[in-house]
C-alpha cells in the first residue's frame, strides 16, 4: 500500500506525512507507520480504493487485504463524525 501511495500524486500534507512514516517488520512483511491527523488517514484510504479492484486494475488480494485492514484501524481509531 505505501508503494501505490508514493507512485500517487499526493498533495504536499500527504507527501510529507508519507516522507516522515517508518517502516517496521510485522510479521512475513513490513508496514509503515505514518503519523498524521485523521483527515490525511482518510485521504490515504480513498486514495487506495483502487487497491480494492476497478478503476480498470486487478484486485491484488495481499493489497486489498492491507487496505482493508488500515481502514479498519483508522474506523477504530478515528470514527467519523
């Protein structure tokens, strides 16, 4: 997921908060930590829905599974209003 997001045209928010993330093993992988306020959490989860199928690219499972799990840490951890 943070490979299709830094191939994305971020605005200069989303840019930096990507540059700042870390990168951690988890696991057989790795994830990338990202601080940020909840907005740009939810601007990185719509920028993603491609992820999901559609749009005219294959649903890669491995990566709709990281999406979905993200949005779901973000739901958790941020309702919205």
């Amino acid at each position: 997921m943070a490979d299709f997001l830094r191939s994305a045209e971020l605005d200069d928010v989303e840019r930096a908060a990507l540059d700042q993330g870390v990168t951690v093993r988890r696991g057989q992988g790795y994830t990338l930590r990202v601080t940020a306020v909840p907005s740009v959490h939810r601007q990185f989860l719509a920028r993603c829905q491609p992820l999901d199928g559609g749009h005219g690219l294959p649903a890669i499972p491995a990566q709709r599974k990281a999406r979905r799990e993200y949005e779901n840490r973000v739901s958790t951890l941020m309702p919205e209003p």
